[in-house]
C-alpha cells in the first residue's frame, strides 16, 4: 500500500521484506507494533547517492547488525535500502522503492 502526500510517499512493509530506493531516498522510517513492542531492521543501508539515471543506489555507510527500534519511533534518512526482520515499518520516500508486496 501507497500513500503519496505532496510528492512525499509512503509504503507499510513487514518482516523479512527488504525494500530498495531509486531516484530520491527513503527520507524516514518508522516503525510499528504494539505499545510495549518493537520492530527489528536486518540491514540497513544509508546514503543518497543514485547511478544510472537514478535507477541504482550505492550506499555510503551499510549496518549489518541487527537494529530493535522502539513501537512507533523512527530511523531518520537518507536510507538506500533496508531490510525487516521482526513486525511491519512504514517507509516514507521521495522517488520510488521496489514493491515490498511484488
């Protein structure tokens, strides 16, 4: 699911989806789950620097270790890529991210 809100989209992923930017950065992630919950990101890659006509991403600064973010706290961007791990994340982008769904 998509939301787009002056050129600022967003799109609801869940665990062991990864999702990939193209032409613009995922600006913010959030994560969801339950009030005493959290979420889990796997990889995290970071950076704003898009190839080939913007189609491909090349991280500055890549996190392999696995990340718990407090229910409804949020990972401020630029973030190329990210992989879930444990319940859903809402990723707001500017551009456009793989389908998490396809």
């Amino acid at each position: 699911m998509s939301i787009i809100q002056n050129n600022l989209k967003a799109v609801v992923f869940s665990s062991s989806q990864e999702i990939t930017a193209s032409y613009g950065p995922i600006i913010k992630l959030q994560a969801l789950g339950s009030n005493t919950g959290h979420a889990t990101v796997q990889r995290l890659e970071f950076g704003n620097t898009f190839v080939s006509g913007g189609t491909e991403f090349k991280a500055d600064h890549l996190e392999t270790n696995e990340i718990q973010i407090p229910a409804g706290s949020v990972i401020d961007g630029p973030i190329g890529r990210v992989k879930g791990k444990t319940n859903s994340w809402i990723a707001y982008y500017i551009g456009s991210v793989t389908d998490p769904n396809a």
